[in-house]
C-alpha cells in the first residue's frame, strides 16, 4: 500500500468520524428542541426511588418529585435499612407535603447480585399504577416531569428515557463527570436510537409492569448491572421501541474526586464491554483523541499539513459539538460552569484512551460494597465481599 493511498484511508475515516459527531450533535439539538407531548388522560403513575446514603443535593433533589404538576401519581421511597440517612430528610418531606401520596418502604429483598433491583422489588408490586417510572436519587426534575414522560409513552414504545444534563458540579472528578454528561453521552443517545439501538438510562424510565413480566420484570433485571440496557434490549425483542423525552433530566453531581469520576466510569465501561465486546474494542474511534490522530496522519501524508496543527483544529471542532450541546440544554449552566467545562472536556478526553486500556484489562467492578464480576453478555456474580470473605454467587431467578 503506498503513503497516498494510506493516507487517503485515514481521510476518509477522519471524515466518517467527523460527520458521525456532527450528526449526533443535530440529533441531540433536534431532540431538545421537538413538541413536548401531552398523552391523553393522564393516567395514574407509581414513582419508585431507590434511595442509599446521603446523595449530594438530595433533598432538593426528592422534592422535585413532591411538587409535580400532575394530578394522579404516588411516590414509593425504597431504603434497605430503616436507619439510612436519606430516611431522615424523607421523614421532613413527608410531613411537608401531606397531601402527596408518598410513603417509604423498608425492604431487603434478596432477588440477584444487582443491590438496586434487591432495593426496588418490595415497591415495584405494591406500585398502585401499571405505570412505573424508575428515576434515581441524584436526579433533579422540573414539575412538567411526569407529563412528559407519559407523553412521550406512545403507540409501539415500550420504554421511556431521558437525556442527562450533570448540573451543581464541583470540584475537579465533578467537572470531568459533566464533560461526559453534557458532551459525549448526550450526543451518542441521540444517535443511537436513530439506528435503533436500545439505549435507556436507569436514572429516567417510565414502563408498564404488565409489559416487563412479559420478559420477567425485576426477577430477570435482577441478574444484570446494566438493568436498564436490558430493560431496553427486552423491550426491543418485543416489538417495542425506546423513545427519549425531549426535556433532559438534571443529575445533580456535587463534589467528586477524581478517583470516584475514574472508577464510575471503568464501571461504566466494563459494563458495555460485557454487552458488546465488538463495539466496545472500537469505542476509541467515538472520542476525539483517536480520530484526531488518525485524521492528523492522514492528512500530512496526503496533503502535508502539519500534525499538530491538524490535531489541534480537529479537537476545537469536535469540541464546539459539544459546547453547543451543553449550552443548548434546557438545564445548561452559567458561563463560568461553561468554562470549566471547556478545560474538562479537553483532559477527559486525553485521558480516555488510559481509561479505555484500564477498563479493557479487567472483568471486576466495584459498587455499593460490593465487588460484582461480569460475565459475557452482562450477567452478574459476586466475587469479593467487603470484608474481603472470597464467595461466588450465581444469580438466582424464583
């Protein structure tokens, strides 16, 4: 193969990488911007919330559920141990808001390896509505929530999601969190689901129980970490399909060290690669550092244009994708979050190739006191304990 040929190859794939950014950016932009759906009726809707510890901005966080505009809905709060922390600031919101039908559930069912499932299964069949939005404790919502989401619930949808904005970031693993939030993850979702992927997003998700026993419920999620890909996958299987809403959801990210922000995300990432090992050893080729190399060789062996000319004007462009996203979003923050999220951005994506050989090299993860092992398509088992005692469990299904 001769340098000109060579060097063309790396063009044309600088030049799919490119215009795959570009597309994703219109989508997410387009999702932003579509009609906000009313569904009609408006029927009643059971809000389960996993709850554990003391999340950063909680309490706001959990009102934002009390005050929603919507006239038939209840609130069921799961903790696993009556004396969690989170139970106290619950306990004064319930006595705020008296009128709300909302009450807490003290329940440590043992169901499969995944601690949030364990968490949600003594709500999930006591939830009054066959209507089910599972929404985590860091998520923040406006009052329009529910409506939206049972709006977008449409003909042929199985499972309702949402885009995550990261919002009240502090310190430096907290704006590196956001740079992923708002930048890359808010663009592939979008894109994703154009090609009929079925990305959903646990922190957001509205599904009819009826329709999740027909592939098991939280019996069969209870056996995988990603419960809410599976949720999708399922859906997909079914017939149905995952819709977004068009109103992202804020996660409220508080103060995070660099460590938490590094092992979340070889979580994160050793989650997709159980799912989809294929795509996962491409994945390099979504960032930005990668393709600005590859399209950086290519064009000097091509036209001779300098590489660190070339790489510096490929991350100002893939960069400008995703300040627009972020500060387009409903829920975008002030400049001076703009600016953080701009040098952020910038080392999360240096650092996302060492990230990727970090989560490439082991098959472990670490979450809620647990050391979780995944096995090829997503199944769990424990391996270590927190008290370090060595035990296997395979998941069990009743």
């Amino acid at each position: 193969m001769g340098v000109t040929t060579l060097g063309l190859i790396l063009v044309l794939l600088w030049l799919a990488v490119i215009a795959t950014t570009f597309a994703g950016t219109f989508l997410t932009l387009r999702t932003f911007s579509r009609k906000k759906l009313v569904h009609c009726g408006l029927p009643p809707i059971s809000v389960l919330k996993p709850l554990k510890g003391m999340e950063p901005g909680l309490r706001k966080n959990l009102e934002s559920f009390f005050v929603q505009d919507y006239p038939d809905f209840e609130l069921l709060f799961c903790v696993t141990d009556e004396n969690d922390p989170a139970c106290a600031i619950l306990r004064r919101l319930l006595a705020r808001y008296p009128k709300v039908r909302a009450r807490l559930i003290v329940s440590s069912t043992d169901i499969g390896p995944n601690p949030k499932i364990n968490n949600l299964f003594g709500a999930y069949y006591r939830a009054i509505s066959d209507n089910i939005v599972i929404s985590d404790s860091n998520v923040r919502v406006g009052p329009g929530y529910l409506r939206e989401m049972i709006g977008t619930l449409g003909p042929g949808v199985g499972v309702v999601t949402s885009l995550v904005i990261g919002t009240g970031v502090q310190g430096f693993g907290g704006y590196l969190e956001a740079a992923y939030l708002n930048g890359v993850l808010a663009r592939l979702m979008p894109l994703g689901h154009y090609f009929g992927l079925p990305l959903v997003l646990g922190k957001s998700m509205l599904l009819k129980r009826s329709v999740a026993e027909q592939f098991g419920g939280l019996n069969f999620l209870g056996r995988y970490l990603a419960e809410d890909y599976m949720t999708g996958a399922e859906m997909k299987k079914l017939g149905l399909k995952v819709a977004l809403t068009p109103t992202p959801v804020e996660q409220y990210i508080g103060n995070r060290t660099f460590s938490t922000f590094w092992s979340r995300h070889v979580r994160w990432g050793r989650l997709r690669k159980a799912h989809a090992y294929l795509a996962y050893l491409v994945e390099p080729l979504g960032g930005v550092l990668l393709p600005g190399i590859i399209g950086a060789i290519g064009f000097k062996l091509l036209l001779g244009l300098g590489f660190w000319s070339f790489l510096m004007f490929h991350f100002v462009l893939a960069g400008a994708c995703d300040l627009i996203i972020f500060a387009e979003a409903p829920t975008r923050g002030t400049a001076a979050d703009s600016f953080g999220f701009a040098g952020a951005w910038f080392i999360r994506e240096w650092l996302a190739i060492p990230l990727w050989i970090h989560t490439l090299s082991g098959k472990t993860v670490e979450w809620r006191g647990r050391r979780l092992k995944l096995e090829p398509g997503g199944e769990l088992s424990i391996s270590v304990s927190r008290s370090s005692q060595s035990r296997r469990l395979r998941s069990r299904v009743p």
